[in-house]
C-alpha cells in the first residue's frame, strides 16, 4: 500500500491527505423534522381556521365582565426635610 502523494494535491492539507475524503452526509434525520413540522402547524393552521369559521372556540365564552376597582395613588415627589444641625 502506497503513501498518498502530497504533491498531487498542493491545496490539500496534511490532515485531509491522512484522514482521506469526508463521508457523504445524510440529512435525511433533519428532512423528516422539518415535514414533521410543517405538517402539525398545517393541521394546526386547518384546525384553527375551521373553529373560527364556525364560531367554536375551545375557550370558554365571557357571560359578565368583571368589575373593576381603580386605587389612585397620591405621591410626594418633594425630598423630606432635612434633620437640624
């Protein structure tokens, strides 16, 4: 077996002549994700737009507002007087 010759490819380096051509990579982990994805925010999407034009909503409907109770606060933005000397 014979040493790879370094001169045949002066671009290449040390490390890439000793570790060889990198594998093919396979992406096909992340293409299954990325439908997968896209898939549950469709049916989502489809769901969602299917309830509003029906009227449906999963969330219960507001019968009576609540009444609200307003507190004023008063604040003195004048420093306290200073203590005598």
């Amino acid at each position: 077996m014979s040493s790879p010759d370094p001169t045949a490819r002066p671009d290449a380096s040390i490390a890439s002549i000793i570790l060889g051509p990198p594998p093919a990579r396979r992406r096909h982990g992340l293409v299954w994700a990325m439908v997968a994805t896209a898939s549950l925010h469709g049916i989502a999407g489809v769901v969602a737009w299917q309830a509003w034009r029906k009227g449906e909503s999963l969330a219960p409907r507001v019968t009576q507002k609540k009444q609200t109770l307003q507190i004023d606060h008063v604040v003195d933005l004048k420093p306290p007087p200073l203590p005598p000397e």
